[in-house]
C-alpha cells in the first residue's frame, strides 16, 4: 500500500495488488480507516464506501477530482 497524499483528515493510497486496470484510489479517514471509499477516478465513481453521508462522499468526489492529476501520477508510479 502506498499513500499518496492527505488531505482534508483522509489518506489517499493505492494497494499494489490493485487487480482492477483502471485508474483506482482508495480513500481513508485518518482517525478511522474503517471510514473508507474506494473511486475510479476515469470515469470518477463511487466503487465501494463505508461510514460515509452522501455529503461526505460528494465532499470526497469533489477532492479527488481536484487532486485527480497528482493521483494518476501516484497510481502511475506504483503500475
């Protein structure tokens, strides 16, 4: 697992074992990893979540489309 940056209380990472091709990004709150997503970033989507509001999860779509190039260049280094 490599972290790729935080941000707003949440860790953003990779696994290295990721088996799906497309771009991923799982997503973690630092003070409690069982509050998690996972996201396609192309196109941006909502895979998996747990201990999330619908505000959160938009808060957190919103967080990664902005931060979606410095990502793809963290899961880029990891393939």
């Amino acid at each position: 697992m490599a972290t790729i940056t935080h941000d707003s209380g949440y860790r953003f990472f990779v696994f290295d074992n990721e088996t799906d091709k497309r771009p991923v990004v799982q997503i973690a709150s630092a003070e409690d990893e069982r509050i998690c997503a996972r996201m396609l970033l192309e196109p941006l989507m909502i895979l998996d979540a747990s201990g999330l509001s619908r505000e959160e999860l938009r808060s957190l779509g919103a967080l990664v489309a902005e931060k979606k190039p410095l990502i793809l260049k963290g899961i880029n280094a990891k393939r």
